[in-house]
C-alpha cells in the first residue's frame, strides 16, 4: 500500500527533531489508547498486521494530521467497526445500544505484565532452504501492492547484499490478509547513494525483507 505513512526518505517533512527526556505518554488519554489497542488485540479478532493495515488505510489528511495514539485510535476504531463490535451510532453517541459482541479471548489487568513480557513470536519453522546465504547480492522488487506490506518505497527495485539470514518469520503482507505463512526474512544492507543518489550524506541503510520481495542480483 503506497500511503503517506510510508514517510521513509521522503523530504520536506523537516528533521526528525528527538525530545529530550521524552515521557511514555503525553496526555492521560494516550495511555487509554494504548491499553484499549492491548486489550482488543488480545482478544484474537485480528493480528497485529491487520492492526498495521488499518492504521496505513488513513485518509491522507486525517493521517497526516493526527498524532501517533490518535492513529491508533482510528486504526481501532475501523477493525471493530468492520467486525461488528461498535455500530456507527454508538460511535456517534459515545453509549453502548446493543449487547456487546462476543470475543474468544479476554486480557484481564493481572495478566497484562506476563502477555507484553512474552508477546507474539514471528518465528516458524521450515523443512525449506533460504533461496539466498550472506553475501548474496540481490535487487528488490518494484513491489507496489494495493494491501499492506513491509517493503519501504524507498528501496524498491535497488541493489542490496544479504547481511544475515533470520530464519523464517509469519510473512506480513500475507498476514494482514488473514493468512500467516512464513517466509524467508533477511537483513539487507543498501548503499545509501543507489536509495537517494550521490548528494546523500548517509553511509548505508539495513532493512529486514522477507524473501518474496527480493530477486537475484
């Protein structure tokens, strides 16, 4: 999906400025919209490259406008009224009108330190090869779907060399249609000047790609 939250490399957005000794949340309400993303994932409804997805399928000014837990709390909002969990009216009304729908799964508070601590393993095993070994040169797709995916615009169709070869991980672009094959994923190290050209003042750049976004070099 090539939406405005694929900032990568993108100029005229101004430099990333860091704030010092930013805190986790900057108003209480964050923290509500954290633990409520936390609580509905657990529930099993959706995985978090759905989650992904729907936060990317923003309108561009309401995504360009809104601050990092107001997108989450937009991407919340479509997962549940996709799935039946809130109507339109309760949205607008801010009241519960119908009996609440039924989930497979609840995250009680007393369990919310073990999940997080443990989280959700990607990895998977294989009775397959990896189709490239470190030091594989290779070159990226021009991989422009129309759902979601991890490979950034900005290196799309580049030489790259293989760094490390992760193992096997759930193949995102796949799980955020519901379905959760594995795929080969690497480290791959571009040359800063074949991403934005000779005026760069970057060395390299390393990003992680699952095998079918990447060609032989």
């Amino acid at each position: 999906m090539n939406g405005v939250h694929d900032m990568g490399g993108l100029q005229s957005f101004g430099p990333v400025r860091p704030e010092p000794n930013e805190p986790p949340f900057h108003a209480p309400w964050e923290k509500r919209a954290l633990a409520l993303t936390l609580a509905m994932g657990a529930t099993g409804s959706w995985n978090i490259d759905q989650s992904r997805a729907a936060r990317e399928s923003l309108p561009p000014g309401k995504y360009l406008t809104s601050s990092y837990y107001k997108i989450w709390i937009e991407g919340l909002t479509k997962l549940m009224l996709e799935r039946g969990f809130i109507t339109p009216a309760e949205l607008a009304s801010g009241r519960m009108q119908s009996p609440p729908a039924k989930v497979a799964r609840i995250l009680r508070a007393a369990d919310v330190s073990i999940a997080l601590a443990r989280g959700s393993p990607t990895v998977r095993e294989t009775t397959g090869a990896p189709r490239f070994k470190t030091g594989y040169n290779i070159r990226t797709s021009n991989w422009n779907p129309a759902t979601h995916t991890r490979l950034p615009r900005y290196c799309r169709d580049k030489p790259g060399v293989i760094e490390k070869v992760h193992g096997c991980h759930v193949f995102a672009d796949a799980d955020a249609q519901g379905d959760p094959r594995p795929e080969w994923l690497y480290s791959v190290r571009f040359e800063a000047r074949d991403l934005w050209g000779e005026h760069t003042t970057a060395s390299a750049v390393y990003v992680d790609l699952w095998e079918p976004y990447l060609q032989g070099g």
